[in-house]
C-alpha cells in the first residue's frame, strides 16, 4: 500500500484508536509501583502516543503532499537523473517511463478510462530534464486523427507529482467532466515546480541559476506537443497551480503569452518570497525582481491577451485581499480595453490545502476547458 493511500490513514487512525482505548482499558490494571507495573505503563504511553503521531503525520502528508512514496520518506529513492542531450531532436524529448491505469470505472482500458504516462521530459534551452505525468483521455485512443488541448498542472512547494493523481485526483475529475460534457477532453501535463530539487526557484530564470521559467515556457510545451497529438499555440495551452504552483501559473501566462493564453492559480501568491528555500532567485536585480511581481506588472507592464482565474476564501486564506486587489486592478484595466481577462473563485471559508483545493479543481477544470480551442483533426496546430 502506497504512502499517501487512503487504506494507510485509515489503518493507521484505527491503530491509534485502539491503542488508546487498550491504555485506558489497562491502565488501572497497571496502577501499581512495582517495576513491572511501572515499565506497563511507560510502554502504552509510548506506543500509544507513537500511534497518534504515525496517524497525524500520515494524515498530514496525504493532504499536503510533502512525500510521494515510502521510499520517498526514507530517503531510498534511487532514481537516478536523466542526462539532457542538447542536439536530441524535438520527439524525441519525451521518454516514457511506465504507464498505469485511470482510477475511474474501467480505468484498466485506454479507450474508456484514458491512460496516465509517467514521463522524464528534456529542456534543450533551460538545460533542465524533469519527471512528470501525461493524463491521455479516452478521446486519445478513440479518435486518432484528433488533436487536442493541453493543460499544465503544477504542485505547490515542496509537492510531488504523485499529490497531482492520488490527493486532488485530476485525471479521475476531468474524465468524470468531460464524460457529464461539462468540458472538453484535455491532455494533463502534471508535475512540481520544483524542477531544480530542492531549490523553490518559484519558476524564475534565476540569473546564474536553474532556467525553471524557460523549461515551463518554451522546453516542456514543446516536447509535448511534438510527442503527443497536442496544439502548438498559445490558444492551444492553459497552466493550473496551486500555492506556489498558482503564483508560477498567473506569472507564466503574464509574462508569456505566446505560450499559456489561460492561466488558473488555486490559492496563489503573488510574488515570490526571498528565504532559506529559495536563495537569492533575483540576483540583487530590483527591476527582474518587480517584474515577478504580479501586482506591479499590473500597474506597470502592458496587459496581456490572456485570461486569467483566481481563488481564494473570505476566512482561512492568506493571500484574500491581495486576491480582492489583483482582480480589482484587471477589472479596471478592462474598463479601459486591455484584453486581460478575470475570473475569481472566492470560497467563504477554506484552508490552504488539499481539502479546499479539490472542491475548486472541478470548477477550474470545466473553466479552462472553455477557453483552450484544438486544430481541427489533420490540421497543423
């Protein structure tokens, strides 16, 4: 059973359960002085209190995501890099790892569950190779002269890739849209920001540092599409976030337009902190900096042709009156004819995690879905 399965928080609450009940049950059975007694009584706290916090900790890293798999937690992971070979032509930058089914009602069949592709993509321009996961629709397999949409779904930091699939369940909540025809079918692009581990380079070309805005914007679009049947304009492509992923998402689709036309950001920031995790992304640059600032942009850069969604909750959101101020000023700028368009998702209340997230996913799906458009089949994208 995989770290972050619902069957290993449940068991583990139960074991903590029953641990504590087992304690209250002995404990007046153990109410001696004698050494025995004693040491009973050392070892039910012990055990129980080891329960609690193995539940708790479990529990916690299904909703945030900080470890993907057991091997993972213990540091045993042994994948090993992939080498980035600059002359490797523009196909064959994707390479598929292992492929597994859709947790959906016949997930098992490519042609009505769709399939997920776990993949290493190669950055000729960033020199940075990265893991993802490519969700095909059934459509893919269903109709093969048919291009489609793409979508890139981005964790917060730390995350995994994994969190993408098992904690906010993508692939099974698209697939169930498109199958009520509340969205149009879309390859999923899924994976981290953190293509430069352990670096939170909040998708920056940190000067002298890993090129993270460059592989989102030029390498890792173009080694999808020419892999899979996916457009190769910006109309073609959108870019979902949440947390840190949000704020790399508005950023990426302000500052680049030729690549994502829509961008969505769950819970973003809007500009990217300087601390331990991060290091110094700007280079003591002031104007590289401000120009990641997304509220800055606004009052300060052209607006882009892009549209753009974002979330928050009246109560247990931090980043609601930067949220309230961000649509205010794309709302006047539109009063004044820029083409930047806003949507918002404001909750009345909700955290900032997985639990809050999932119930925006669906909307923001079936809100993407009506703004990518595909090539007409046997059409150049």
């Amino acid at each position: 059973m995989g770290l972050t399965s619902n069957k290993v928080v449940t068991l583990a609450v139960i074991a903590a359960v029953l641990f504590f009940a087992m304690t209250v049950w002995l404990w007046p059975r153990l109410a001696q002085r004698k050494p025995l007694a004693v040491l009973g009584r050392i070892g039910t706290l012990l055990i129980t209190q080891v329960s609690v916090f193995c539940a708790i900790g479990l529990f916690a890293n299904q909703t945030f995501g900080f470890y993907g798999s057991w091997a993972d937690l213990f540091g045993t992971q042994d994948s090993l890099g992939v080498v980035v070979d600059h002359d490797t032509p523009a196909h064959e930058r994707v390479k598929v790892i292992s492929t597994r089914r859709v947790n959906v009602p016949g997930g098992d069949r490519p042609h009505i569950g769709g399939r997920i592709e776990k993949i290493t993509v190669q950055g000729p321009a960033s020199r940075i190779a990265s893991p993802a996961y490519v969700y095909l629709p059934p459509e893919y397999f269903t109709e093969p002269r048919r291009i489609f949409p793409a979508a890139v779904i981005l964790t917060g930091y730390p995350g995994t890739a994994e969190a993408l699939i098992n904690g906010l369940k993508y692939p099974q909540t698209a697939h169930k849209l498109v199958k009520k025809g509340a969205t149009q079918p879309m390859v999923l692009v899924l994976l981290r920001p953190t293509v430069a581990p352990p670096r939170d380079t909040e998708c920056v070309d940190v000067p002298r540092g890993p090129q993270t805005e460059t592989f989102f914007t030029k390498d890792l679009p173009h080694a999808i599409s020419a892999h899979y049947r996916t457009g190769r304009e910006a109309k073609n492509w959108g870019v979902i976030g949440n947390s840190t992923g949000g704020y790399c998402a508005l950023k990426m689709a302000m500052r680049h337009p030729e690549a994502f036309s829509a961008a969505a950001g769950l819970s973003p920031s809007y500009k990217a902190p300087i601390d331990r995790t991060t290091g110094d992304l700007f280079g003591g640059d002031k104007q590289l900096e401000r120009e990641n600032n997304l509220l800055w942009r606004l009052d300060h850069k052209p607006a882009p042709p892009v549209s753009l969604l974002v979330t928050s909750s009246k109560e247990g959101e931090h980043n609601y009156k930067n949220t309230m101020k961000f649509i205010d000023k794309v709302k006047r700028l539109r009063k004044d004819g820029a083409p930047t368009r806003i949507s918002s998702m404001i909750l009345d209340s909700g955290g900032h995690n997985f639990n809050t997230w999932r119930r925006e996913v669906p909307g923001t799906l079936e809100w993407m879905g009506d703004r990518l458009t595909a090539p007409s089949p046997g059409r150049p994208a």
